[in-house]
C-alpha cells in the first residue's frame, strides 16, 4: 500500500524509522516532508497528507510530531479525514475497530522502534467493524456536511 506520510521536526526522526518499518512491512511509504530537524509549523506538512487522504488518493496516512496532537487536530479538519492519535498498540486497534480512522497520528517524541512497530502492525492488521459503528462514524460525517451547506 502506498502510506503517505509527514512530520514536523520534532518528530522527523521517529518519521524516518517509521519509513523504513514501513517498507519492512511491504508498504511505499511516499513522504512530504520535513526533511530535517530544523524547526518548522506542523501544519504546513499535515495538510499534505490530509488533503491526499481526504480527496481520497490514498486510503491511509501518517503524521507525526512531537505530541501527534497538532497534526492529528490540524487533520481532522478535513471532511473525509478520521485523524487518530495513537500512543499504543490498544489504542491503534481500537480507532481502527470503532472509528475506522485513516490518519495515524503519533507522538515522536514517546515512541521507540518497537512501540512503533507494535502500532504500525496493530493499524495494519485491524479491520473496521461496522455496525454500530458505522452509525457513528456516519454521524461524525454529517456533522460535516451540515457545515458546508
């Protein structure tokens, strides 16, 4: 699957080892940036992914920063975009069960390689359950088509 992917500089180096576990795992991850730790706004590189996500070019993405806070909220103001933030194997499963969320969000600055590797495969290998939730997620939709009418 090709994963789009974007960080801020605080987390580029958690974006660079989640890359290459990526490509471990089979996935192209295409990146948007930033290329380096030098300091730059997260949402200048959010919006990549979320804009890819959200027209549908893509099924999933991933964005990281320091907290995954920033990136996750400036994601989520996409219509079609479910921006999770992720911090551990029981969270991935879930908002891959219950909210069918598309856009991983991760806190680089708390994550080693296993954590990430251990969210990475939790994300991957978790269908979306529908029923119920399907309902759910439907609702969280027109909120945003209430807004743009």
């Amino acid at each position: 699957m090709i994963i789009p992917i974007a960080s801020d500089h605080a987390g580029f180096e958690a974006k660079e080892l989640t890359k290459k576990i990526l490509e471990e795992m089979g996935h192209m991850p295409v990146d948007f940036g930033t290329h380096s730790s030098d300091s730059v706004d997260y949402p200048d590189y959010a919006i990549q992914v979320a804009d890819k996500v959200n027209k549908q070019e893509h099924d999933q993405g991933i964005l990281i920063c320091g907290s995954g806070q920033g990136m996750c909220m400036t994601a989520n103001k996409y219509p079609n975009v479910r921006g999770a933030l992720v911090y551990d194997k029981h969270s991935a499963v879930l908002t891959r069960q219950h909210n069918n969320a598309n856009v991983l969000c991760l806190p680089g600055r708390n994550l080693d390689r296993a954590q990430i590797e251990e969210i990475l495969n939790a994300w991957f290998e978790t269908e979306f359950e529908g029923g119920r939730h399907k309902r759910r997620v439907d609702k969280i939709r027109s909120l945003t088509d209430k807004k743009q009418n």
